[in-house]
C-alpha cells in the first residue's frame, strides 16, 4: 500500500491553458517532493483537458479529475479539498507561480509549530499590461500571533486586502472544521477569518508566492453578474450583497468555533459595531436589490408572453 503523502495541493481550473503550463511546472519542481496535485477541471472548453492528462501522465503525483459540467469556482475549490488525503493542503491556481522552496518552508513551520493552522510566504505581484509584465512586493501583514483568537480575528478583518494568504498551507484537520469557501464574491476573505478562530498565522519573510494579475484574472472582473456567475454559473441572483454575506459568514463562524463565551461576546460586538459604522454600505445593497427585483417584475408584466391575449391563448389551448 501507497503511503498518503504529507501534503496535498489543489488546483482548480476552468479554461486556463494560457497560464497553465507555468504554474503546474512551478508546482512540480518543489524542493519538497512528498505531495500530490489534484487538479479539478471545471468542464473547460479549450485546451486545459489535453494539457493536464499529459502532465498526468509524466507525472504520478498528479491525479486529474474533470466535472461532467461547470460547478462554480466555490463548489471545484470544495471539491479539491474533498479529495485531499494529506495532513497539510494548499489550493493553487492556474496562474500563479511558486517559487521552488515555498513547500519546504511552509511544512518547516507547520511541523515545529503545532498551534499554527496557516503558513504562508511574503508576495510579490506580477502585473500584466500589452504584454509587459511589472513586479511588484507586496505586504499583506497577517504574521497572526496572539494566543488569542478574537485578537486574531480582528486584526485579519481590519487588515485583510487581497487573500493572498487563502494560498499557503494549511492544516487539514482545522480546515475541515470551517464552511469552506461559500459560493458569494469575497468568500476567501470569510475562509480566513474563521480559520483564525483555530489557530495562529506564520508569515514566512521570503517572497515565494508569485501572484500574476492579468485582464483575464477573476480578480480583474468588474462586471458583478459575471463574477455571480463565476461562484455559480447558474445563479438567478440580481444583487451580490457582499457585506450582508460576510457579516453572515463571520457571525455563523464565531457561534461555531470552540471559544468561551467572553471571546464570542467580544467578536459579536466587534461585528455588530463594524455593521453599525458600514451601515450605508449594507443599506445600498438592499436598495439595490429591491430596485432590480422591481424592475424584473415590471418586465415580466409587460412581456408580450404575459399579454391579455397570450393568456387567453394558454388557457383555450389547455
């Protein structure tokens, strides 16, 4: 019998074969060689499918599975989760790079530091525009470690920017007690929140994650049904109501975590008064969204399919 290896990375993708190749090379040439890749193709249309059955292939550490259709991003990151075997788990993309030391540092911590949930290394961006690539440091500031988890929590949700750290490697065993990522735009910044509520955070002074931003990059989209559609490709929703979504997410997390009473009072309150100061934020998205389910209804009545005329056609042919 194989034995389960220490690590497992998984990389969801969908129509990726642009970046593809570099990112799974960059994965590949790791310095620390106990892991598996599982790649969770989303139902892609281009070339993705030929690429990673060959590296499959070239490759045992790699194990390719491809959805019968398009998930969403939120139920394929699930998923590669699902089919995880090792201890540690990183999700990876299909874009990003790595450098090659990144695993061996951030295993060194996880195994000297047992209340450690999260390892990550310092970032430098890589900024695509007409061709020409610019690289860039960049601090995301989350070396969390306050044995205390509402200090943790607190600080993560003033500081967080991008959820860099979303990449880094992390222990299995607390991930598996979180909600995982939700199928609402944002949902990585949740993921880590709640994660403080297990554990500490270890950044790793080196700049070993590469993270590439490009006019494709789900973080460049600016049109909100597209990113809807991203989470869930089915979605009917008309509004994202984000902070409402967070809020949610954040408040089931504290009521879910094992913390005492006297920290799950203090983070109610640091939520409920960080709502209170953003109220105009959660006020716009209502709005919002009564003013787009009105408008649907208003196309709906003066649709020729709901005309007078129309009906009483159905109801003769029935």
């Amino acid at each position: 019998m194989t034995a389960a290896p220490r690590v497992s990375i998984g990389l969801p993708v969908y129509n990726g074969e642009r970046y593809l190749s570099e990112s799974l090379d960059s994965i590949l040439k790791q310095t620390f060689e106990d892991f598996e890749l599982i790649i969770c193709d989303n139902a892609s249309t281009d070339q993705t499918d030929v690429l990673c059955r060959a590296y499959a292939e070239r490759d045992r550490r790699v194990r390719y599975h491809r959805n019968a259709i398009n998930l969403g991003a939120a139920r394929n990151y699930q998923l590669a989760f699902e089919m995880s075997s090792a201890p540690y788990f990183r999700w990876a993309t299909y874009d990003d790079l790595i450098a090659p030391e990144l695993l061996a540092r951030c295993v060194e911590v996880l195994d000297r530091e047992a209340s450690v949930v999260l390892a990550y290394p310092k970032t430098k961006l890589l900024e695509e525009e007409d061709g020409l690539i610019s690289e860039s440091e960049y601090e995301d500031g989350l070396h969390l470690s306050s044995p205390r988890a509402s200090e943790r929590f607190i600080k993560l949700v003033r500081r967080l920017r991008l959820c860099n750290a979303v990449y880094g490697l992390i222990r299995a065993s607390e991930l598996r007690k979180t909600a995982l990522l939700g199928s609402y735009i944002g949902s990585d910044g949740p993921l880590l929140a709640e994660l403080t509520l297990y554990g500490k955070f270890f950044e790793i002074p080196e700049y070993l994650f590469y993270r590439r931003r490009h006019p494709a990059a789900f973080s460049s989209q600016q049109d909100v049904q597209k990113l809807l559609q991203f989470y869930e490709p089915q979605t009917t929703r008309r509004a994202p109501l984000i902070a409402w979504h967070h809020l949610i997410a954040h408040l089931t997390a504290v009521n879910r975590a094992p913390l005492s009473i006297g920290e799950k009072i203090r983070l109610h309150h640091f939520l409920i008064r960080d709502a209170i100061r953003s109220r105009g934020d959660y006020w716009y998205e209502l709005t919002t969204l009564v003013r787009r389910n009105r408008t649907a209804a208003v196309r709906r009545v003066n649709s020729p399919l709901n005309s007078p005329a129309t009906r009483l056609y159905n109801r003769e042919e029935h």
